[in-house]
C-alpha cells in the first residue's frame, strides 16, 4: 500500500554556492500572475521575456540577464532581478496579480511512530537527502509508477544513480539564493560541514525530515548509543520527491516557487515543507509558500507545512486555509542526565550529552567567573570570552540562558570547554529540548536552577557530578504542546484557525547526512520542522486508502480525529508553565493516526469555495480572475465572511450578539444503510451555541448535508474563550474546534 503516493519534500538543505555577477542597482522580485491557462510553456516562456524586454528599454540581452526563472506548469509568473522601478512598471501591467522581494525563509527546526499509535508497514515521506541511509532504501519495492513525470538531477557527489525506487525524483535550485548573496563563496567549511551543488544534504534537516515521514524500516537506529531500537518512517513503502531550496542563509520564493511549478508538473501527490515566513506573515498572494500552495490543492495535491518556532502567541505562519498547518508536542521519551550536588541531593535535566564526570568538583556560579571588561551578571550568561579561566578551571558552572536558539545553548558549552570548565548546568525557562552538548550537562528550569544557586552560595566548597544522558519513557504526561511551537490566533485572518493539528516534535531520532561534524547516522532534533513530516506520513496515508478524497477532505479526517487530551486521560499542558493547552496551540488537537481512515463525515471545500474565501477577505473580480485564470465572480460566491468556509473548526472572532455560520458534511462511512448523527456541543464560556439541525440522518456514501451553528453572547467579553462541537454516531466522534472572541457592541467588527 502506498508505493504509488509521492511526496516532494519541504526543501532543507544549508549549504554554500558559488558567486554570480549581478546588477548591484537590482534586486531579485518575483512576479506572480495567477493560474496557468496555457499549456503551452513556451508561449508563456516567450511572454515574460517580452514583459521583461519592455522594462529593459527594448534590450533583448538585458532582459535575458536579468531573467531567474519562468514558472509555467502549476501557474504563471517569473522571478527576475529589476530595478524598484522596473518592478513598479511590472506590478501595474494588467496581467500581473503581485511583485514581491524575493524574501527568505526559515527552516521550522522514532519512537514517535509506535506513541501516536501507528504499527506495522502500512503507511509514509521527504527534502537536500542523503540518498545512501538505509532509511531510503528500495529493498523489495515494486518500480516507479509508470505517471512519474519527474528526474534525477545530477550534481556535486549526487547523481542519477542515486535514485532508485524509493528515491524516485531529485532537483536542487539556487538561482535564487545566488542572486541575493553574490559575495558567498562556494568552500568546503573545514570546521564541520561539507556543502554540495546538487541534491545532496549537507545539513541533515532535509534527510531527517524525509526519514521521519516515508523512512523504511531500520533495525538499530540510535544517537550515540540513546534510545536504541528498530524505527520507520510514517509511510515506509511511499516514494520521496526531493527539491532542494534551502541553503546556508534560507531558502528564497523565487527558488521556492520554481520548485513547486516543477512538482506539479512531476506529478507529485503531496508537497511538504518544513519551513515559513516569519511572523507576521503578508497577504497570501505576495507569499511562495501560500502561492504555490494554493495551486497545489486546487491540483489535488494535499500541502503540509509547519507552523513555525517563534513560540509566542499570534506567531503562527504559514496561515492560508488549504494548507495542513503543523504545531509540535512532546511524545513520552525524554533524554535526562542526572547530576548530583555534593551535600547528596540529587536532581536531574534535559541533555543529549554522553559523557559524563569520573568524579564531582566543585560548581560555581558562572557570574563570579567574570573576565576582561565583563561584569558578573553578564558572565553568568556564559558569553563568548566571557569567562577568566583560572577561575573556571576544572569545575563545573552554572550559566543562565535567554534565548530560544538551541545553537546558543551548544555554543555556551563549548564556551565553558575552552575556559576550562568541565561540567555546566544551563538554567533555562525553555527546558524540554534536549542539546548536544560537547561537555556533561543538563539544562534545568529556573526553579531547579535557584535551588542550586542556594546550595552554591551556603556551602563553603559546593561540588557536582554529572552523569550522561539516558533516554526514559513515561516519566511525564505527553504530550504536551513543545515551548517553541508558534501559537494562533491567526495574524492575517482570524476566522482561520492555525494551527490545525499537532504532532510530535520535540527531541525526534530520524536519519542523518553524515557530512556533518562526528559523521552521525541518526540524529536527534527538535522543531515544528519534525512535526510537519509527522502529519505528511498520515496523509499518504490517507491518500493511499482513499485516493479520490481531495486535499480538504483529507485535512478534516486528520483534524476531527484529533484529540485534546494526554496519554492519560487529562487535557494536554503547555510548556514550560504548564498550562492547560487551547485551540490556539494545537489546533484541533493532537494526532490519531488509528481513526483517520474511518472519520465517519469530513468537512470537504472545493476549489470554489477557496475562491469564495478569497472574495470574503476583500479580492476583486480582476485579482480573483487573474489568480484562477476563470470567469469566477464574487457576485457569484456563496458567503460573505471568511468563517464561512467549510473548514473542520469554527472561528468567530468579533461576536457582538448574535452570528451563524453553516457547514456542510459528507458522510465517508464505511456503511450504505441509513445513519444517524446527533450534535453535542460544549460552548465557549459566556457563549450560547445552537445547532440546527440538532441531528443529521444520511443514507448513504458522499451524500452531504447542511447545519447552521449561531452564537449569542451571553456574557461579559473575556477574549478569546474555547470549546468544541461534535457529530456522533455510535463510539464515531467528528470534532471540530469553537473558538469565539466577544466584543462590546460600541467596538467595530476590525477591533
């Protein structure tokens, strides 16, 4: 099952290229100009440079210089290097939807399979990839299906052999990232990492996330040693697609959108992108991901994305309705070392260190280690020549962190190395990621870390032991949403619920490139980024059993089976304080890959009503035409308001008394006798819901039916309050999120 479903993963690959001489007056813009409604590349190919000439003041060689990419499968457009004139000149010729920079992306960075749920072989996925790891292999793989439209792109130490029936399509772009970094110099780093023009990873995020979604099975996976034992990807026997546009400084729209008009036109079944803007994100149709995206679905290719880690609230990306947005949770395995303080209390922290200390010493705080000009509250951080080394010699620290980057919190240890130190415990609000440190050490919350401060300051020779890590299952309710993983509302339309769904992210063991550093195999990391490939297997595997389900229908299965509750029975908590978890932070809920199959009734939308969509949030008749290439009309639209759209939750952002909403179901059970489905709802606090009808009666597969929820505000305005609606028939429940927002009547609908 699965082996004819393709994925193209999200492109995630760090690594350096060779310098290209451009227009030091230009910048590099992509010209955005809707659907493809020729199926004739060249005409189009001919057209943009006639676009391009007409700004070039005739020069047929200047525009061909200028010219990046033409994208002529999955829609119109071009990417360019143009003065902000020219540009301006582009973005008011009729044919033109947007021009935007061409702005840089970020990356969003096995046991997780068997915590969700998931056993045996039957399901899937994805980008940069180490073809060689044993989780790509093509053992017993029937060959590449016959529709396959894609190649293999030769490159620096990548080329067609490297593809077989697993790895079945591999494309690198970078025209983009050379046009925005011209000084770069393509060089081995000596240091630690080798980069490679070509598909080839250099980073580890594209095979490590490739791995997790669509890895074969591996019998002796393992990190040094920790959390040894058999692992597979979600979708084991499904293809990998690789399209490689991520390089050392990010990954841009121009090569971004290359890459998706090629995988539409390869024939790929899912697209999966561990990567985003930052936050807040713009309008859907000045954005790569969003644009390629939504021609993407309206194709029938389901797109899965993460969410991003900026972990704040309102610091969602990734944010349009036909994209699968992806949150990150703990699973039950965590990665501690123990430590022990001289006065026999022992305690423990997160960290991927196996090493460990012979024998205690003593332990300072890293504040009285002041060198040079640094004062002790800036050395208790731990910054770069920071620390006087006779007085760090030998004994363990104790540093403070500020800062989410877990590259930070390694740099910290190799800091406290060189001034001699041969231990740190790291206080840090943000302890659930677990790091690599280059010394024994542990991360611990600032509670832990205050108690050691105490025992530091009323003990006249205070000493430590660190042990190194081991990985221990159950320890903690899981999951718990991670700290870092990007939380709604949504910034740019709050009647849109994002995240959508969560799935294991934190401290995931997935495949490796071992171009990097120690030559790993298995790596360790954590990130919406692991999240993302998480969902990607449950779609393909979807996908695989309902192969007519279109993307939205599969998105609903994904959410409406999600739960909201913990491995006990409990609400899901957030990290680090531990608060009880809301839509805002996952979604519908976490994950449940054993009922996606059988949701019962979806909540299905059309390429219509995406358009609809379009025309709630203000597009006119021209931009909607230019972006569809149709003859659609917002005259001819069935809803007014974004929270209209058939989505698997329900947002109102701005009640000020009453308000309705419908929503249609189609009925995907298993059974062509008459059904019976009764609504319960839980209201959002302050909050009356009725629901009408109260109870839907189908007789039989794809028939679809009508119910119209209202809201009335009951209460005094409390933000944004949570609850839920569920369809149930039998031990079926199809849940969908009610997020609702009261507002005082003298406010307008924009406040």
């Amino acid at each position: 099952m699965g082996s004819s479903i393709n994925i193209f993963l999200g492109l995630l690959i760090y690594v350096s290229v060779a310098h290209t001489t451009i227009f030091t007056s230009a910048k590099v813009y992509v010209v955005y100009m809707g659907g493809n409604d020729s199926d004739d590349p060249d005409e189009i190919l001919t057209k943009n440079h006639q676009m391009l000439v007409s700004v070039h003041s005739g020069s047929v060689e200047e525009a061909h210089a200028s010219h990046l990419y033409s994208y002529k499968h999955g829609f119109r457009g071009f990417a360019a290097k143009l003065t902000e004139d020219q540009a301006l000149q582009i973005a008011k010729m009729p044919e033109v939807v947007s021009v935007f920079e061409n702005k840089r992306r970020s990356l969003h960075t096995t046991h997780s399979w068997d915590f969700i749920g998931l056993v045996g072989e039957e399901t899937m996925e994805i980008p940069g990839i180490w073809p060689e790891s044993e989780s790509f292999s093509d053992a017993d793989m029937p060959p590449v299906p016959a529709g396959w439209k894609g190649k293999c792109q030769s490159g620096e130490e990548f080329n067609i052999t490297h593809c077989n029936r697993k790895l079945i399509g591999a494309r690198y772009y970078l025209s983009g990232y050379e046009a925005e970094n011209q000084n770069s110099q393509y060089d081995d780093d000596p240091k630690n990492k080798k980069s490679f023009r070509s598909p080839r990873d250099s980073n580890g995020h594209g095979t490590h996330t490739a791995s997790t979604a669509a890895g074969r099975y591996v019998t002796d996976m393992n990190y040094k040693g920790l959390a040894r034992g058999g692992a597979r990807g979600g979708a084991p026997m499904a293809r990998v697609a690789v399209y490689k546009t991520c390089w050392d400084s990010g990954c841009y729209d121009a090569d971004l959108l290359a890459a998706f008009d090629d995988a539409v036109r390869d024939g790929v079944h899912i697209v999966s992108l561990s990567l985003g803007p930052d936050a807040p994100q713009g309008d859907y149709f000045s954005d790569a991901i969003s644009i390629g995206s939504f021609h993407a679905v309206s194709r029938g290719i389901s797109v899965v994305s993460s969410v991003g880690n900026e972990g704040g609230k309102g610091s969602a990306t990734n944010l349009a309705p036909w994209i699968i947005t992806v949150a990150a949770t703990s699973i039950d395995r965590e990665f501690t070392a123990n430590f022990e303080m001289g006065n026999g209390v022992k305690l423990k922290g997160e960290s991927l260190s196996v090493l460990q200390m012979e024998a205690p010493a003593r332990i300072i705080s890293a504040s009285i280690a002041n060198a040079g000009y640094f004062t002790p509250y800036q050395s208790s951080y731990c910054l770069e020549s920071s620390l006087n080394y006779t007085k760090t010699r030998g004994k363990v620290l104790l540093c403070r962190h500020a800062e989410r980057s877990s590259e930070s919190k390694v740099r910290k240890s190799e800091i406290v190395k060189a001034a001699g130190g041969i231990g740190m415990i790291l206080v840090d609000e943000n302890v659930d990621v677990a790091i690599p440190f280059v010394i024994p050490a542990a991360i611990v919350g600032k509670k832990v870390g205050n108690r050691i401060l105490s025992y530091i300051n009323k003990t006249r020779k205070p000493s430590s032991r660190i042990y190194s890590s081991e990985a221990v299952l159950g320890s903690q309710a899981a999951p718990r949403v991670a700290s870092f993983s990007s939380k709604g509302p949504n910034g740019l339309t709050p009647e849109i619920l994002k995240p959508d769904v969560a799935a294991p992210g934190l401290n995931i063991l997935a495949a490796w490139s071992p171009a990097i550093g120690q030559k790993l195999k298995y790596n360790i990391l954590s990130g919406t980024s692991m999240a993302c490939p998480h969902v990607t297997g449950i779609v393909a595997l979807i996908k695989a059993v309902h192969p007519t389900w279109s993307p939205s229908a599969i998105k609903s299965a994904i959410m409406t089976t999600a739960s909201i509750f913990d491995k006990t029975g409990k609400p899901m908590r957030v990290d680090p304080e531990g608060r009880k978890a809301n839509p805002f932070d996952y979604g519908s809920g976490f994950i449940n890959p054993t009922t996606v199959l059988n949701p019962g009734l979806v909540y299905d939308s059309t390429s219509m009503d995406h358009k609809a969509f379009l025309c709630s949030i203000g597009y006119d008749q021209k931009s909607l035409r230019l972006i569809t290439r149709d003859n659609t009309t917002c005259e001819d639209q069935p809803f007014s308001t974004p929270s209209n759209l058939n989505y698997p939750s329900i947002v109102i952002p701005y009640l000020k008394s009453n308000f309705s909403v419908t929503r249609t179901l189609t009925y995907v059970g298993n059974s062509d006798k008459k059904t019976v489905w009764t609504s319960v709802v839980a209201p959002p606090r302050g909050v009356e819901v009725d629901i009408v009808p109260r109870r839907l009666v189908f007789s039989g597969y794809g028939q679809k039916m009508n119910f119209t929820a209202t809201f009335r505000f009951s209460g005094e305005p409390r933000g944004y309050v949570f609850g839920w609606l569920q369809w149930r028939n039998g031990k079926v429940r199809v849940s969908a999120p009610l997020v609702v927002r009261a507002v005082p009547f003298d406010l307008g609908s924009g406040v």
